[in-house]
C-alpha cells in the first residue's frame, strides 16, 4: 500500500475515492429507491420518508468514513481507523436499522428470490440470528476480536480484510442496533426497559477494549512497525489514543443512544399507569354500580 502524504490539518479535507465502494453504496440507495416503489404498487401505503432518509444518511456515513480524511489514513494510522470504526458500527449501522431493510426486502423481492428470502428469514437460523442476544454477543466478540487479536495484523496487510472487517462493522451493527430501535417485526421484541439494561450492559464492550488499548506497554500490531512511517506520532502512542478514542467515543455514542430509549421508556410506563387507572376506575364504578343495585333490591 502506497504511503500517504503526511497527515497535517490542511489535510482534513482530502479524499480518495474507491470504485468498488462508491458503486456498491451507490447500488444499493438504487435498489432501496426501487424497493421502496414496489412496496407502495404493492400495499397502496407510501414507504416510510424516515426510513429512506435514514438509508441515505447512512450511506453517506458509510462513503465519509471509507473515502474521506478517515478512510485516506486509516491503515496507516491507528487512531483514524478507530474513528472509522465508530462512524461504521455506532452510527451508520444504526441509520440503516432505522432504514428497515430487511422488512422492505421481505416485503418487496418478487418470485422465486422472494420466496427463498422469506423461508430464511422465519427459518429456526433466522429466529437465532434476529434475536436480541445474537445481535448482542455477536458485537461483543467481534469488536474484542478485530482490535484485540492478531486478526488487526491481517486488516493491515491485505486490503480485502480490511474490507471485510469494514462490511462486518455494518452487518454485525445492524443486527446489534436491531433490537433497539425496535422498527422492524420481531419474534423476540424488547420492552423499552430491556433496550435500556441491554445497552447498558454493551457500554463495558468498547471500555474494556478500549483500555486494553490504552494500557498497552507494547506495540501489538506488529505491521505498523512494517509500514516505514515517519511522520505523526509514534505507533504505541497512535494505538493508545486509539485506544481512548474507543473507550470515550464509544460510551459516549452508547450513552446518548439511550436518551431516546430513555424516553420511549418513560412515554411507555406513563401509557401503562393510564391504562391501569382507567381499569382500576372502571372496576370501582362497576363494583359501586352493583352495589346500588343491591340496595335498590
């Protein structure tokens, strides 16, 4: 892989464009625009313009954090690859579940793919990978794996791992942020409450990882050491700061993710005293209501 020029603020603007990920997002907004027609021909109703906006906020995200300033440095410097990392797992991942992909592809392939897609999707390996707990253990292993074994070796050597690891960023933070924003039809849907404890307990994922990374007393990732650069900081420091990016940014983004949910929650116990008062009042308007009637015999 051919060195970057030095990285200097005047650099915060520069880009560099892949062919092979400009189509692939570009495909696919096209294939959701399409989507999202068949599905009004289909069910008379409009597609949700949230949900498309969601879709298209997230493939943006998805082109700023492979082909901007973040994506020009993040083989070569650790801390960019960390913010990348957060742009992809934490906030592109979480717009493309607020977009419902896999509702709108149920709900729109035609014939014979269509058919196969729903048997997969209501099959028993279907139900396990939608669960809340898969999404969750899921993110858990592979965020712990991609930064804390020598599988990050691998991502700095060959730029089809690193691919890779970017596209399971999306898919394993689609199905981890699933369950949350709780859009999309569910077997196993999770009360305001539960959405609350299971980001909570995701919260030590990235601190864990990130102070892994932050105490380190040696360079892990023995590619850098490799890659003959020069300039900015030094490798142990750039892994540390990396480090710090994670654990902060991270537990930031999980924490402001639970302002919403913490909404949702409260909105969701207050419908739930109504309702109970409401029923607490009619069973004591019935049972005054019988006792007039008792008196009146």
């Amino acid at each position: 892989m051919e060195m970057p020029v030095p990285f200097t603020w005047g650099h915060v603007t520069a880009w560099s464009w892949s062919a092979t990920i400009s189509l692939a997002v570009l495909a696919s907004v096209i294939a959701y625009v399409i989507a999202t027609r068949r599905w009004s021909s289909l069910t008379g109703a409009a597609w949700s313009k949230k949900r498309t906006a969601a879709f298209f906020v997230a493939s943006g995200l998805v082109i700023l954090a492979t082909q901007s300033v973040v994506g020009v440095y993040d083989m070569v410097l650790f801390s960019a690859h960390m913010v990348q990392h957060l742009l992809l797992v934490m906030i592109a991942a979480g717009c493309y579940a607020m977009s419902a992909p896999l509702e709108l592809t149920q709900g729109t392939l035609p014939g014979a793919p269509g058919r196969l897609f729903g048997r997969m999707v209501d099959s028993k390996v279907g139900e396990v990978i939608g669960h809340p707990i898969f999404g969750f253990v899921t993110y858990a292993v592979f965020i712990t794996i991609v930064h804390l074994t020598s599988l990050f070796n691998q991502m700095l050597l060959h730029m089809w791992v690193h691919r890779a690891e970017q596209v399971g960023f999306l898919l394993i933070g689609y199905l981890f942020w699933r369950p949350v924003v709780g859009i999309e039809p569910s077997r196993h849907p999770l009360m305001p409450g539960l959405r609350m404890v299971y980001l909570a307990l995701a919260v030590p994922v990235d601190t864990f990882v990130g102070l892994a990374l932050v105490m380190a007393g040696h360079v892990q990732f023995n590619a850098y050491s490799s890659m003959g650069r020069t300039w900015g900081p030094s490798i142990i420091t750039d892994i540390k700061t990396g480090g710090a990016i994670m654990w902060i940014g991270g537990d930031f983004l999980m924490l402001l993710a639970m302002i919403p949910v913490a909404f949702l929650w409260m909105r969701d116990e207050e419908s739930k005293t109504k309702e109970l008062d409401a029923r607490l009042d009619a069973e004591a308007a019935a049972r005054g209501a019988s006792g007039m009637h008792l008196a009146d015999e």
